[in-house]
C-alpha cells in the first residue's frame, strides 16, 4: 500500500527536525567543552550526576519489580512456551539494561582517561 504524499513530507519534516535538533546540541555540547575549565567542568558535571544517580536507582527500582513480574509470569506459564519465552526475554533485557547503566559511568572514565 503506497503511502500519501502528506505523510512523505510529514515523515521527512520530522526527520530533518529531529537532525536540525541534534546538530543544535551536539554544537552546544562542543562549544561548552572548548570554553570550559577544569572547574566550570566539574561545576557543571555536578548537577548532572546527581541527575544520573537518580535515574539510575530509579531504573534500578523499576527493573526488580520488571525482575518480579517475569518470575511471576515464568512461574504461572504452565505449559505455555509462549509465556515463559517472554519471562526468559524479560529477564534478559532487564539484566542487559542494567548492565548498561550501571557500567556508563565506568566506559566514560575510560573513554576521558
């Protein structure tokens, strides 16, 4: 089924949007970085990881009641294959978004030195 011709220019519009914003940012980001010392550096750095910590015991949070629902949902599948996939997937993605956001801090030390 071919698509309208709104909607091609409707998807492009979003495209080059979602493009204009992340040169914005990204352009934010490098003038920020050139003009920074090491103390407006780690003055700005603060609030963020403050903000990072948050977030990150509240996905810790989030994911054992994720982490409960699978176990529940693995141990009322019965005989139903289906079911207990999704619990295994569930599982799987919880430990790897876990792992993930744990770990960020770690790959951005190694990464600046």
């Amino acid at each position: 089924m071919a698509q309208k011709p709104y909607q091609k220019t409707k998807r492009r519009r979003l495209n080059l949007l979602s493009i204009a914003i992340c040169s914005f940012l990204a352009l934010i980001q490098i003038a920020l970085v050139v003009a920074a010392t090491d103390a407006d550096f780690e003055e700005i750095l603060e609030p963020l990881t403050v903000i990072y910590d948050l977030i990150k015991y509240a996905a810790t949070i989030v994911s054992g009641l994720v982490m409960l629902f699978a176990g529940i949902t693995y141990i009322t599948s019965g005989s139903d294959p289906g079911k207990r996939e999704k619990a295994k997937n569930m599982v799987m993605y919880v430990i790897v978004g876990l792992m993930v956001i744990w770990a960020a801090p770690f790959v951005v030390n190694l990464i600046l030195g």
